[in-house]
C-alpha cells in the first residue's frame, strides 16, 4: 500500500503542469467543395494565420516551458457565399501522453457542422474575448474547451477555470446581434456548443468528470506499470458513467462523445483482461458500440 501511494503522489506531480499547457495545433483544410477560383484564392493564407493564432497566443497564465498540447482542427469548406463569406465544418481533437506507455491517447475528438464566417486574406486576427467574431470565437471556445478537458484527466475538476472560459464566449455569442450557426443551444442530445459546455459545467454531470479523471489518470496512467488494479478502475470509471445515465435518465452530450471517442480503446485495453464477463458488462453501459466490444471478446477466445 505505501508503495501505490508513493507512486501516486510522484505521478501526481509529474503531471501537475500539463494540467495548463499550451497549445500545439495542426490546421488542415479542405478546399474542394469550393466552386469559384476567388473563394479559394481568398484562403490561400488561411491555414498560416489559423496555426499562428492558435500557436503563437498565451492561453494561460501559467509557465509550463515546453509542454504543449497537441491537437488538431481539420476544417472542411462546404460552401462560400460571395467571396468572403465561409460555411465550414471542423473536426477538433486533441490528444495527451499515457505514462511511461511512449504512446498517446485520444481526449477531444468533435464533429461541428455549423460554423459560418468571413475571411478576407492577409486580415489580422487578433484576440478579442469579449467581443464576438463568428471565426475567432469558435476558435478561441474549443481551444479552452481542450485545455478543459486535458485538465480535467489529471485533476478532477482541474478544468472549469477553460471550461468556464467556453461557457463566457457562449453567452456572448448568444448576446450578440450578429447572426452565426452553432451558437444556440440545441435539442436535447444532439451536439451543439451551448450543450456540452452547459452538461460540463453542470453539477448534476460532475460525475462525469469524476470518471474522466479516474479513466486517463487513476486508470491508463497506471496501466504499464501494473495491470490487475488500473483495469479494475478503467471499468470503475466506465461504470460510473453508465449509472450516470441512468440516473439523469436523458441523452447526454458529453456521454455520447465519451464513448465515440473511446469504445475502441476500451475494447483494446481490456484484451488484458481475464474476466470472463468484461465485454458484456461494458456493452450494457455503451450499447451503442456493443458490435466492436463483442468482435474484441471472440478475440480472447
């Protein structure tokens, strides 16, 4: 027992500083569905301004040196009214290191198929939180939203300070006269950036959070020094998060995208498993993904 705890606590401050690193973004895009040469001449400096102005700004007011987040924005074009005027849709994701494992695992991954926005090449980009801009603030709202959730894997509640910082640029998209997608809140259990950022921030999800921490920290962090005890807290993270949902008895946001971005993980991890049962009980918290957890336990067999 003295030595778990030791381990725990050296652990513990190993990772105190990624609790608030930086950003490391790659920008990808898709200019194909574009249908005039001025749309896509227009974007020719959009990928460059997008990395420095993630890449290059201060997110946080702690020094962490050289620890970074990677992360990725992949954004698809599906549309341009006028020359400068943008409807796009982005994949966002992030990532952060399992310890001692040389191998990272996946913490953010979203689909959001609402965002319009005018770009005009060579414009400045400049950081105004407070002020809405339908480009910069849904920047700026999953970059705190990533910092949130990265957080949150080493600390339970270690992310609402960047949580709280999405849920502000919420409101003033809300409040703002000027008309973008993506910024009302949506019907209940379909994706919208008001819903996750207001299930993540509400008490009755705090369990969430609570197994988000004991799923990356207590349970993968742990995993390639031991098997037995980190396996046992990975299911106790996935269980608490199945009672969650029975206990708000409604379709969750924040759950949902768990499990999208986890299931084949979790199928992978418990291959160490010699519990007979495992799959099965994991199936009936995600049922959602039950075919990949049944492929993976005829693999045992």
């Amino acid at each position: 027992m003295k030595t778990i705890v030791i381990f725990a606590a050296v652990l513990f401050i190993y990772f105190i500083p990624l609790t608030a690193q930086e950003i490391d973004c790659d920008v990808t895009v898709n200019l194909d569905p574009l249908t005039t040469s001025e749309a896509k001449d227009n974007l020719s400096d959009f990928i460059q301004q997008i990395k420095t102005y993630i890449n290059s700004h201060r997110w946080t007011q702690e020094e962490f040196g050289d620890r970074k987040i990677k992360c990725a924005m992949n954004i698809s074009f599906q549309g341009s009214e006028g020359d400068n005027h943008y409807i796009a849709q982005a994949f966002i994701g992030s990532q952060r290191p399992i310890y001692q494992a040389d191998k990272s695992t996946a913490v953010v991954r979203i689909m959001d198929d609402k965002w319009d926005f005018d770009y005009i090449r060579n414009q400045t980009l400049s950081h105004m939180e407070t002020r809405f801009d339908p480009l910069l603030s849904f920047i700026d709202f999953y970059i705190y939203l990533i910092l949130g959730y990265d957080a949150d894997t080493y600390q339970t509640g270690g992310g609402t300070a960047y949580f709280q910082k999405s849920y502000e640029i919420v409101n003033i998209a809300r409040g703002s006269a000027t008309q973008a997608k993506g910024w009302d809140p949506s019907v209940q259990g379909l994706y919208s950036r008001s819903q996750i950022i207001d299930e993540l921030l509400n008490p009755k999800f705090q369990d969430f959070r609570k197994a988000v921490h004991i799923y990356y920290f207590r349970g993968l962090d742990s995993l390639y020094t031991e098997t037995k005890l980190p396996l046992k807290r990975i299911y106790l993270a996935l269980d608490k998060l199945g009672k969650l949902k029975e206990k708000i008895n409604q379709p969750s946001v924040i759950i949902r995208t768990f499990f999208d971005t986890k299931y084949l993980e979790i199928a992978e991890t418990f291959q160490r498993s010699t519990d007979q049962t495992i799959y099965t009980r994991i199936a009936k918290i995600d049922p959602e993904h039950q075919k990949s957890y049944d492929e993976y336990d005829l693999k045992r067999r």
